[in-house]
C-alpha cells in the first residue's frame, strides 16, 4: 500500500486527516432529507402503472379525492391544465412528464400523486384511484426495440438545454434509438484483411440497481414570498433549481434547493428525481409536502445499464492490435435520464487504453418499456471494460503471451492519441497494472494451475477447486466542459467558511475541501465549516458525480481561498513593510518567509483593517475546464477531456467444481489519484468501489418479467456484505500529479470500479480455461460453462489455456 | 382497517415514556416520528439491512420490524444513547479514528451492532465480527474500515476495564 504524502505533519493537504464529519456520523445526528420535518407538512405517495406500455384512457381519482386525510390527488390531465407549467423535464431530452401524460411506459411509471396527512393516508389514497388503460405492445429489450417497425417509446423528442455536451445531440427519427454515438480512425475493414488473427465476441453485462441505503427523498413547500423551497436528496443541487424554474416558470432566484447529508448516492441521486412532483404537490397544497419512495419503489427509479457489447479485433502475428470494431448497444429504459451522456462518454472509450491504429465504434443508446437506466458509479465503463478487457485477456491467452506483459506492450503511452484523437496526458495506467500484478504475485504459482485440481479441505469435507489469477485496466475520462463555482470566507478568528454546492454523499468532500482552504489560508481543518448546498447562497456547480468534484470544486475553493489571501497578505503587508510575495500563510499566522518571528496573527490583520469584531475578508472564483466536442460522424476530438483517469484491479480466485461458485480470494485494485488529498478517504473510494463491483460481477442482477421487475427489494437482490468481501483486499495509491489539479490531484470515485468484473473474468479463465461473457458469473453460469468446455478441454489440456506461472 | 390503540410504557436510552399508539405502530416509527429520535434510520424497512437496529434488553434488533407494542415494559437503546454526559461511547470514538463510515446511512446500526458484539464477545475473532455483522449492509462497502473499527473499539473497552 502506497502512503506517500502521510508525513507531512504540518500541512493539511495530503493527509489523512480525521473527517469533519465524524461526531455528527457517530452519534445519529447528521441530518438526512429523512429526518426533515416542516411544520404542517403533508406526506405524499404515488401511484404507478402495472403495465410496461399502454395508453391511459380515463383515470377516476373520486374515491382517492374524499378519502380521510387526503389534501389533493393529482393526475397527468390535470397537469396540461395547469397555465405555466411546463411538465416534462430530464437532463438529456426532455422526455418525461412528472405524472404520465396519455401514455405510460413502464412498469412503475408515476400516473398519480396523492398528498396527505399521513404517509399511509397517502399510500391508502393512491390505491383507490381507478385508472383505465388500453395496453400498447411493449418492447421489453434492446433486441425488440431495435426492430424494424417495433413499437416507439416515444413518438416525439425535446432535447434539453440544460448542459454544453448534450446540445446537439438528436434523437433517430421513427426508430428507438435515442442517441447514436459513432467514432472512426483509420481504416478498419483494410485492417481487418490483413490481421494475422481476428478475434469476435459478444459480452453482456446486465441491469444493476444502486442501492443506496436512503433512498430517494424530497421536501417541497413554498414560502409566504412565493419561494419555492425545495430540500432533497441530490447529487445536483443546481440542476434541479435550474429544472424546477423551467418547470413552474419561475426566475432561478424564487427555487431554492438545499441538500444535507446524502445516505449514498452513487449516481442513483443525479438530475431530477421526486423534485418535480414533489414542488407540484406543494404549489398545489400550499403546504409542505414530503415524498420518501419506499425501497421497492426505488428498485424501479433508476439502474446501471444492461449492455451488450460486440467487439471484434484483428490482430498481427507478432500481437499488435491492428483493429477494433465495437458496437454497444445501452438499454436506457423507458426515460433517456443522462444516458445520452452515458453512451457517448462510455463509448468513446469502447476500445480501451491501447495503441490501435483503426477503431470503429457504434455506441447506441436505445429505448425500452424498461425502468430507466442512468448514472452509475464508472459511467458506463466499467460495462465497455468488462468486454475490451476479457477479448484482451483472450487475445494474449490464444498467442501464448502472458496477459500482463500483452497489456503492457500495447497500452498507450503519455503523448500517445486515443481513439478519439486526443493526446494521453497524465496517466499512469502501466504503473497500476503493475502495482495490482505485483500486489497478488502475479507470475508466482496458482495462475492457470489446472489440472490437477488441488483438494481443499473445510470443515472436514474436501471440495474441488481450481484456482487462478487475472487482471484487467479501465480508463475513464472527466467529464467535460464542466464547471464549479465557490466563496470561501475568512473570519476574523481565523476561522472560514466554504460555500460549495458539492454535495457530501459519504466520499468526504466537506474533509476534502476544507483540507484546501486549511492549507491555502494555514488555519486549522477542524475551524473550516462547509456550507452544504443551498442555492440561494451556493454557487453554480455542474454536478457531485463523474468524479469530478475533487479536481473542479477543488480548483475553484482553491482559488477562491488564493483571493482571500491577496486581501489577507495585502494588509499584511502593509504592516509589516514587506512585498506581499514575501509572505506565507501557516499556523493562523501570516509572517515573512524569511524570518517567521516577523508576522501578524489573522485576527491582529483583521484588527489592521477593520474597527470591528467578527469580519470576513471573502475569495470568490469559478473554475471551468473546457473540451472540443467530439465531431459527429467520427468521434474525433483534440481535447475531450482535461484529465483521464485509469486504474486496475488483479483477482485471484477459486472456483469450486461442484458448485460453480466463485470466491475471490485475493484483491488488488490500484488507482490514478494525482495526488491524494486525503489518502485514507482515496483509499476507501477505490476499496468502496471495488467490493461493490465484485458483488455486481458475482451476483447482482435485476430480473425482469414481461417488464416487471422480479426481484425489486432487499429481500430478493443480493448486494456485497461482509462474507463478500475477499480475505486479502488491497486498495493501490498510484501518484501521478495532473499539472492543472488541485495540488496535483485528480479524483478517485468510479476509479476502483473500473476493471474489477473483467479481472474477476479473467481469473475465472484462467482457473478452468473457460471464458464466461455474459455478468453475472453466479454457479449456474460457470457450471454451464464448464460443461460446454468439457470435451475441448480434456482434448488441450496442459496446453496454452494457462496464465502465467 | 382501523388499528386499535393502546398506551405502553417503555424505557428509551434510560429514560421511561408512556405513549398511546396504534397496534401496528413498529418500534422504529415510534422512536423517529413519536421520539424524535431519528438516529435510527429506515432502510429497507424489511429487516434486510440492519440501518434500523437497536438494542431490546441489551439484544439487537431489528426495529423495522418490531412492534413498538412488543418493546412495551422494555429498555431500548438507541445510537443517541450510547454517549453519555457529552463524551463518546468507545465504539463512537473507535468508528471515528477508523472511520468505520462514509455516507453513515448505515452507521448507527453497525455501532449498535458493534455494541452489542462486544457485550457478548469482548474480544471477537476476525471471523466472529464477519460472522456477527453479515446482516447489516453498508453499501459504501467500508466493510475493512467498519472491522478495524470494531476491533479497535474492543481494544479500547479492555483498556477501560469495560
Ligand atoms: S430498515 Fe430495518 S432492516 Fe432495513
Ligand atoms: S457508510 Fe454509506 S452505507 Fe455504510
């Protein structure tokens, strides 16, 4: 484990300091959307559509109107009613009513909204509201809805304005393809005729629900002075204002949207959620209104994409990778959400971090009668990886070559353009694939050590089992352009105050970016207080997700803190008679770099400049990074993004013969950090990462049934526990400093979930010589797999089917 | 559908209360919304996670599902009871020098759970504490943060004679 940077005592910033948060988290008072509670506040429930597809004909809300306790039901009819509002919203198209407007489309769609005096009033009411459908056919996968003819989700779209990368995206005419994002370099079929090889594959990695332990939760009411006021559990303070004015048709100043603490988020909690109906049932009310979905409900609010991906490589007999053609098609559900995003940021990087001259790829992003799919952590990578990394593996396997040195042969370098064109910058891929190869031994014993199987004994029983290793590496790019805005204050005590709208969702961003300000301003991290978001005070910030927060924020509380030291070493300076280059800033002092005994203590500058108590000397700044947009036919682009993040992950595991299953017995995960600010909580974000990736890679799965989720709750989804957690698992710092991050550092969210299923994958190959495609490798799937291998294998044993060692 | 009433007394955190409730009313509401203790958060509310979890008599349990009728004559702890006169519990303190939480959605009812674990077993194999936590979820997965937590918090409980 690397633990650079914990030395450095006197600084704030690379070290692991104690989170700020700590006292609040332990003792149960952090305050979650949960806990809120407004005087006079009414609870609100939803009805959904039990159908995936179908026309509503009549809704009859008689019975739900006169129920006890019951303030107001509201209906889709009644929206287009309603002078000023408008009632779709979403961040990509605007594609979604806050209540289904003459059609719904999946199963679970929201039809009615019910406000009243208690939650089981609320929910009682919602059940006697009679709603006559007239069913459409469905298209319930990719595959139907790719159909020439298939039914359309929706007849007609509206992109959003909301966000500089989503502009100009348009939707294919009369088909369900909402986005369709193409990228060509090279010459690809020309590739293809001369490849020595010519590997094909179909990976599939299946819909996966978030999971966080709070679900999603709203508080809408409006104030005396028409003030919309809306506290919610977001991961995008500033978007939802930004909606909700659209919607109701006010000036962003009459939204204000505040944030506490998120119980997880994960990427389920981005862009609008319950906000819209939750605002529109307090407009409605003229009183507070409350809607917490229940957990079954928020299996059916947003999911990780189902993806197939179809990747085909041709290859020179000496292994250089001549050619990539990938076509990856995105079950985005019934609601686009950000999956235009999705499918564009994930599939520009389809083909991996390799040096390959031709690169075709189609990304689709495509229309079901599903649940809508969105943002989860790794963006949609880690489902590309999942395919570039196991066709790698096999590559490098059926030529004889050890998959460690194949990857290092072939993956880019600094300087090197990707796919997309853009010049590699700032990034360490090698070195992570080497620190996990060396963490788990790679190259000593066990990899591919069938036959014989060994004999493990537990309890007395012997078991079967075949062991072996794998790796993998993942590259996921920032997303840009994008932007973040920040106010720090400092008191006359020597204490200050952020305003950021980054919201604290457990990564430890309150820490983060009160570590900065402690080391731009040299006071104490205990003394910064970070203002959670609050868009009436808040400045814009594009989103907390993508990881991007600790490179954008970041920058701007950095730079908003080197404003307040100009002011700070301004009157200092004039003080102490000293160029104000001079000066430094530790301790609550500001002295004379040369001769510290010369300085001033912050309240004795304050006193220079103020003749009162209790002033603030304030820094404002707004950091913005900005990226060519990638071009339409080819998916070319000189700057996609600022910054890129890789990491890798090496497993070695054992599978039982009997059984099928998979136990993970070694972990290795190394990430890209640039510099960490805190190592401890960049530690914990690629650890977090990773063991919610092996339960996605073992056995996580969302089941659906003619569109109807079939195991939509804790009793019947598995998520990782503690028995999943393998024996040895070690999270890898890797530092190389990105030049425009925040002392160097760059993020470290998704990192960790980036290559965890494909090395998993590829241990499992290694282990019995069977390639699985398709996520999740539960029992069945490997004992399938082994018995379709049978034959071949006992025809080949002992030969090139083998890792190294 | 109309639930009966009736009136319960119980002992929360040290303290007696006599409420009227409904039949049905689950312990974790009437901790939440009657007590205003919130700290007690709700999951799943099917007794899968263990974020609800509180102690009954000393026993963890989960109080989604538990009837507030059944804590009636009972004493119940909640996280807000572990400190006492301003100063933290050793499994508080321990949870913060291991930082045993990110989100802590699931923070008090690994810390009852940790409790109640080191009531029974004081110094818990490696083993013991996988054993004695697998019903809770902690879907930030700080689950290597949340042992180290666990045992740091034994070692400090010995330290202290208990
Ligand atoms: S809320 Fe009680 S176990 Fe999940
Ligand atoms: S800390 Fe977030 S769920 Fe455990």
């Amino acid at each position: 484990m690397t633990r650079t940077g914990e030395g450095r005592d006197a600084r704030a910033v690379g070290r692991s300091v104690p989170r700020v948060d700590g006292a609040e988290k332990v003792t149960g008072r952090a305050a979650y959307v949960t806990d809120c509670v407004v005087p006079g506040m009414l609870h609100a429930a939803l009805l959904r559509s039990p159908l995936p597809h179908a026309r509503i004909r009549r809704i009859d809300a008689g019975r739900a109107a006169t129920h006890p306790g019951v303030s107001a039901v509201v209906t889709g009819a009644d929206l287009v009613q309603m002078p000023g509002l408008d009632p779709y919203f979403g961040p990509a198209f605007q594609d979604q009513a806050i209540l289904a407007i003459d059609k719904v489309r999946f199963v679970g769609d929201p039809v009615a909204a019910v406000a009243a005096a208690t939650r089981e009033a609320a929910r009682e009411a919602a059940q006697l509201i009679e709603v006559e459908y007239e069913e459409l056919s469905a298209v319930l996968d990719v595959q139907a809805a790719l159909r020439a003819g298939a039914p359309l989700v929706h007849e007609r779209l509206r992109p959003s304005q909301a966000f500089a990368d989503l502009m100009g995206i348009e939707a294919e005419r009369q088909t369900n393809v909402c986005y369709h994002f193409k990228l060509r370099r090279g010459d690809v079929e020309r590739a293809f005729a001369e490849a020595a090889h010519v590997f094909e594959d179909t990976y599939t990695s299946p819909a996966a629900q978030h999971a966080p332990l709070e679900p999603h939760v709203t508080v809408a009411w409006v104030t005396e002075g028409g003030l919309l006021h809306v506290t919610s559990s977001t991961q995008s303070p500033s978007y939802v204002r930004l909606s909700l004015a659209r919607i109701f048709g006010l000036p962003l100043s009459k939204v204000r949207v505040t944030v506490p603490y998120l119980g997880g988020g994960y990427g389920a909690k981005t862009y609008d959620k319950l906000e819209p109906v939750t605002a529109l049932l307090a407009l409605r009310t003229r009183r507070p209104v409350k809607l917490q979905l229940t957990r079954e409900e928020e299996f059916v609010t947003i999911h990780k994409h189902a993806v197939t991906t179809r990747i085909r490589t041709g290859v020179a007999a000496d292994g250089r990778l001549l050619a990539r053609e990938v076509a990856v098609y995105w079950d985005s559900g019934a609601y686009a959400d950000i999956a235009p995003r999705v499918v564009h940021k994930s599939g520009y990087t389809a083909a991996g971090p390799y040096a390959i001259p031709n690169v075709k790829i189609d990304s689709y992003c495509v229309y079901t009668n599903r649940p809508p799919a969105g943002a989860f952590r790794g963006f949609g990578v880690p489902q590309v990886v999942w395919a570039y990394e196991s066709q790698t593996d096999a590559i490098a396997t059926r030529l004889g070559l050890d998959p460690v040195a194949y990857r290092r042969a072939h993956l880019l370098r600094e300087g090197d353009l990707f796919a997309t064109g853009t010049p590699m910058r700032s990034l360490a891929v090698i070195e992570c694939l080497d620190a996990v190869a060396r963490e788990i031994e790679w190259g000593s014993g066990l990899a591919g050590s069938s036959p014989p199987a060994p004999e493990v004994r537990e309890a007395g029983v012997p078991r079967r089992v075949l062991r072996g290793k794998g790796v993998a590496v993942g590259i996921k790019a920032a997303l840009a352009p994008s932007i973040s805005g920040a106010t720090v204050m400092l008191n006359a005590d020597g204490s200050a105050s952020v305003l950021s709208s980054t919201v604290e969702m457990g990564q430890g961003s309150d820490t983060l970016l009160a570590q900065i300000v402690a080391e731009a301003l040299g006071v104490r991290v205990p003394d910064v207080q970070v203002v959670h978001p609050d868009t009436a005070v808040t400045p814009y910030d594009t989103i907390t997700a993508a990881t991007r927060s600790t490179f954008h924020m970041g920058n701007a509380v950095l730079q908003a803190a080197a404003r307040v030291r100009e002011q700070l070493f301004a009157i200092a300076s004039d003080r102490l008679e000293v160029d104000p280059d001079l000066l430094r800033a530790r301790d609550g002092r500001v002295f004379v770099a040369e001769a510290e005994d010369r300085g001033l203590t912050i309240p004795e500058v304050f006193g220079a400049a103020f003749q009162a108590a209790g002033t603030t000397l304030v820094g404002e700044a707004v950091y913005q990074t900005s990226a060519i947009p990638t071009d339409h036919e080819t998916g070319q682009s000189e700057r996609v993004t600022v910054m890129w993040f890789v990491g890798a992950s090496a497993a070695e595991v054992e599978v039982d013969l009997e059984t099928g299953q998979v136990r993970v017995l070694r972990f290795a995960t190394a990430a890209d950090v640039g510099r960490p600010i805190n190592p401890h909580h960049c530690r914990q974000q690629i650890l977090g990462s990773a063991v919610t990736s092996i339960g996605q890679t073992l056995f996580e799965c969302l089941h659906f049934e003619g569109g109807q989720l079939t195991n939509g709750s804790f009793l019947d989804y598995m998520i990782a526990g503690y028995r999943d957690v393998p024996p040895i698992i070690t999270p890898i710092i890797v530092e190389r400093a990105h030049p425009e991050g925040p002392y160097g550092a760059k993020g470290v969210g998704e990192t960790g979930a980036l290559s965890v299923a494909a090395a998993i994958g590829n241990a499992v190959h290694a282990a019995l010589g069977v390639r699985l495609r398709d996520l999740p490798l539960t029992p069945e799937r490997v004992l399938q797999a082994m018995r379709e291998r049978e034959p071949a294998r006992a025809a080949r044993r002992g030969q090139v089917e083998r890792g190294p060692g | 559908m109309e639930a009966m009433e009736r009136q319960i007394r119980l002992t929360v955190n040290g303290q007696e209360h006599e409420l009227t409730i409904r039949d049905n009313t689950l312990l974790l509401w009437l901790l939440r919304d009657d007590l205003k203790l919130v700290g007690t958060r709700e999951g799943c509310g099917t007794g899968v996670c263990g974020a609800c979890t509180v102690l009954l008599d000393g026993r963890p349990v989960n109080s989604c599902l538990t009837l507030a009728a059944q804590a009636a004559g009972h004493h119940v702890t909640t996280i807000e009871g572990l400190a006492t006169n301003g100063r933290l519990h050793p499994v508080q303190e321990a949870y913060i020098e291991e930082r045993g939480f990110q989100c802590a959605f699931c923070t008090s009812g690994f810390i009852m759970m940790t409790k109640a674990l080191l009531d029974e077993i004081p110094n818990p194999s490696e083993e013991e504490v996988r054993e004695y936590l697998s019903e809770n979820i902690c879907r930030c997965a700080g689950y290597p943060d949340i042992l180290r937590a666990v045992q740091n918090a034994s070692r400090k409980l010995a330290a202290r004679g208990r």
